[in-house]
C-alpha cells in the first residue's frame, strides 16, 4: 500500500508489518491521520522499507510472519548501524515472558497484544516517537556544547596574537610620530634613523609573524568547527589534528590547571571522519574536567597513539584523576547516565563517544583504570575507516 501523507510529507513515517491484510488496515486507520503510515507484508519485505530513505521513525512487527519473523527482523535492524536507533515495537496475541524476554533481548522496546485497542496503540507510537525526538535534541545540544568549546578557544587564544600585532603597531605609531619631530626640528641624525629603521623592522616582523599566527589559528578552529558539523571523510595529520582540538578547549584547560601531553609519531596520517576524531577527544576532555579533577588539583590529560602491523591506529587516552568507580564503570557508555544530574550532566557526552567510535568510525572502546587511580579510554579504529554511504 501506498504511504499516507495526510498532505504533509514532513509527518512522523510508521513502517507496520503484518501477514494478515486486515490487521494491517486497522493500523493503518488508527495512525494515518497523524503519521505517516507504510505497511509490509512479510519480514522480508518490511526489512528492505525500512533501510531505505526516507528511514521509518518507528516500527510496528508482528513476530510470526513469513520469510523473516519479526525476531530475526528486529535483530537485523539493530545490527545495522543506519537502522538500530529506530524504536521496535511488536505487535503480537503471543505474548508470554519468554516471547517478551527474547523480544527484547534482540532490541524491542515494546510490546502491544492483540487484539489491539486504538487509543493504546496510538498513545505507545506518540510517546516512544516523543522520546527519541527528545533524545536527539539532548545529543545535538551535547555537540553543540562541544561545538561552544572550539568557539571559547578561538577567542582565547587568537587574543595573544592580536594582542602582540596592537603593542607592536602602537609602539611602531609612536616612533613614528617622535621621528615626524625630530625631522621637523632639523635634528635627524645618522644614529638616528638606523635606530628607527631598526625598530621599524623589528615591529613589522612581530606584526606579519602574528599576523600569519592568528591567520593560521582561525584557519585551524575554522576546519575543527566545520569538521563538528559535516560529515567530511579526508586525510588528516592526528597529531596535529589532536593538537588543534586541544588548543580548541584551551580556557577550560588553563582554568583548571590542566596540563596535556600528546605521544604520536609526527606525520602519521588518516583517513577517516575528523569530524568524529574532534568529538571524541573534545567529549573525553570534558568529561575529566567535569568529573575527574578536583579545583585544587594539578591534573594531566595524556593521549598516545601508535599504529599497528595491521593497519589499526590505537588511541589511549587517560587522566591522573580521581578514577571512575568500579561499580559504574560497566554504566557509562548507556544514554543518560550520568553521576553529575544535580550539576546539569545529560549523561550523553560518552554515550555519544561510545556511538561515534563504534559506528563513525567502526571502531572499539574500552574503559579501565581503579578508582582514584585515573581513568583510561583505549580506542581501536581502522588506519582508514571504512566509508559511509
């Protein structure tokens, strides 16, 4: 059957899935005046609708259906990176503990049993729609904070320079204007000149010198902004690049006494999504600063990274902080946890890193470290991440 639009294409898509063509007109009826509604016949072929775009923002299965049952079709939809974040809902009269628990074992969120009642279905579809609208707009804020940290770094430490180029045109202005005098009053010598000649040179390199920084510095945060927004795949120099993203936090660092360390072979390139690469390490960062580091402590952020004989780049990224504690550490991958609620944490910062590395850049994550001893963050990707769409 052909999608309802309700003459809105910007409606929320519900993909049902169904053997039997009555129960899927009644779906259809219950949802299409406020979504819009395609519908499958099979496993299989509810598969195929839902990895192709427009992607369904929800998902209806009845479990016993030809070619594909809707335990193998969920399992498939959750093993693939462009369709696991879609909610699954079954619709099934099967229901006992065991079908619920192998349900969502393989990735549901919810069951409705048949025979369906209108306002239940139509509530579950709204709220489980809601919340991961919800949930995208608290991961997009998260990476807009992050984004917030490149544009304070900018700011921080294009003023060095700037500042530089201003004392040195001053200074150069005012030589200037004595040397204006000297020559009105006739009293201009050979000593002189070579002097204001001297400073002259002298204040025009400090100013092209800085100027050139200052360039080179808006240049780089420039290419770090724009990597946080897009989905750019190029070659990139890490270290360099791992250099930049810290420069691009700079003010949180100096403000907490943060000192970092970078262990890379110069030269050793990617190809990969720096975009990514920027808000991991940008996410990690903050996340010790929040969490790891007391005000009064001299703390370290140390990130090495070595290529492997085959072809993985490994990142180990670790702090001297006040460690992560045992009993979470297994936690802190999962959306919204976060030990910080009271201070206005989302939980999501390494929940995005977690999803980032294993997907973006098909990767792995692992935590260790002891409480109080620190916390380590060892990161294995492909040396050239294999590339999306």
């Amino acid at each position: 059957m052909a999608p309802n639009t309700n003459g809105n294409p910007t409606l929320d898509r519900v993909l049902i899935a169904d053997d039997h063509e009555v129960n899927r007109e009644l779906l259809e009826f219950v949802l299409e005046e406020t979504y819009t509604v395609i519908s499958a016949k099979d496993g299989e072929e509810a598969l195929e609708m839902a990895t192709q775009k427009p992607y369904p923002d929800i998902i209806l299965l009845d479990i016993m259906m030809p070619k594909l049952n809707g335990y193998e079709v969920c399992q498939r939809l959750k093993e693939n990176p462009v369709t696991r974040d879609i909610p699954v809902i079954f619709i099934t009269a099967a229901v006992s503990q065991e079908n619920e628990t192998k349900g969502l074992e393989v990735g549901a969120i919810d069951y409705i049993t048949k025979p369906i009642t209108p306002t239940i279905v139509h509530a579950r579809v709204k709220n489980h729609i809601s919340y991961l609208k919800a949930q995208k707009r608290l991961v997009q804020a998260e990476k807009m904070e992050a984004l917030g940290q490149v544009v304070a770094g900018v700011a921080h430490e294009i003023n060095t320079p700037i500042g530089i180029m201003m004392t040195a045109s001053s200074h150069l202005a005012e030589a200037v204007e004595n040397l204006s005098k000297k020559i009105e009053a006739g009293e201009i010598s050979p000593d002189i000149l070579e002097k204001f000649l001297w400073l002259a040179g002298e204040s025009s390199n400090l100013i092209a010198n800085n100027a050139q920084r200052a360039s080179d510095l808006v240049q780089s945060f420039k290419q770090i902004s724009a990597d946080q927004v897009s989905e750019v795949y190029r070659t990139i120099d890490i270290k360099d690049y791992i250099e930049t993203i810290f420069a691009s936090i700079s003010p949180r660092l100096k403000q907490q006494r943060i000192e970092t360390k970078i262990d890379c072979a110069p030269s050793l390139k990617i190809k990969t999504y720096p975009g990514a690469m920027a808000q991991i390490i940008t996410n990690l960062a903050i996340n010790s600063l929040d969490h790891a580091f007391t005000s009064d402590f001299q703390g370290e952020i140390s990130i090495s990274v070595e290529e492997t004989a085959d072809d993985t780049i490994t990142i180990a990224y670790s702090d001297n902080g006040k460690g992560i504690e045992n009993t979470i550490q297994s936690k802190v991958f999962e959306p919204f946890f976060t030990t910080g609620r009271s201070q206005g944490g989302t939980g999501l910062g390494l929940s995005i890193v977690h999803n980032l590395v294993t997907e973006t850049l098909s990767g792995t994550i692992e935590l260790s470290g002891q409480e109080g001893e620190g916390a380590l963050f060892t990161i294995r990707f492909p040396k050239e991440t294999p590339k999306h769409g």
